[in-house]
C-alpha cells in the first residue's frame, strides 16, 4: 500500500472532509492549496484534510476514482464523492466550493 492510498484511508476514517489533488510528475502540483486549506480549518468549525496523489505512482487509486487526466479535484465525506473538478482550479473557486460545506 503506498503512503498516498495510506493517507487517503486513513483521512476518510474520520468526520472531516477531504480535499484531493490528483496531479502527474509532469505538472507543478497547486502548491497554493495548502495553504487555502490552512485557512479554512482557522476560520471554520469543519476540518478538511488534503491528500496530494501523483497519479504515475498510484494509477490504481486514480482509477478507483475515476480520474483519468489531471489535474483533478475531489472533495470526500466519509468516502462519499460531494465535488469533483477536472482541470485547473483557482483560489477563488476553490474557496466558493469550501463555502458551500
């Protein structure tokens, strides 16, 4: 099991939410997104974990979620799909998606 499909277990065994960038080594993965993510979790009574997946190490977790190209976004609850985006997100989009939950 690779730290990645670790990571990503053991965030959906909790109440929070969580946030996951599906990204290839050929791409600069949102370095950004921590730090939105950060934000939130100050500001909010809700939590939102964020797992970062490289899709070229772990194409089979890509596949359990249906992510064929990225970058990708899917927002989870307790392994429940609540949001998905394909391609590029912006700060701003991605704050109006955390102020809908």
């Amino acid at each position: 099991m690779t730290s990645q499909v670790e990571a990503l277990k053991n965030a959906l065994e909790t109440s929070h939410l969580v946030l996951v960038e599906f990204y290839t080594n050929s791409q600069t993965r949102n370095a950004w997104l921590a730090s939105v993510v950060e934000a939130y979790n100050r500001q909010s009574s809700k939590h939102i974990s964020l797992v970062s997946v490289d899709m070229n190490v772990d194409e089979a977790l890509a596949e359990t979620y249906r992510v064929s190209m990225a970058p990708a976004f899917l927002l989870l609850l307790r392994k429940k799909e609540l949001w998905r985006r394909l391609g590029k997100l912006t700060v701003d989009e991605l704050q109006e998606v955390l102020s809908e939950f």
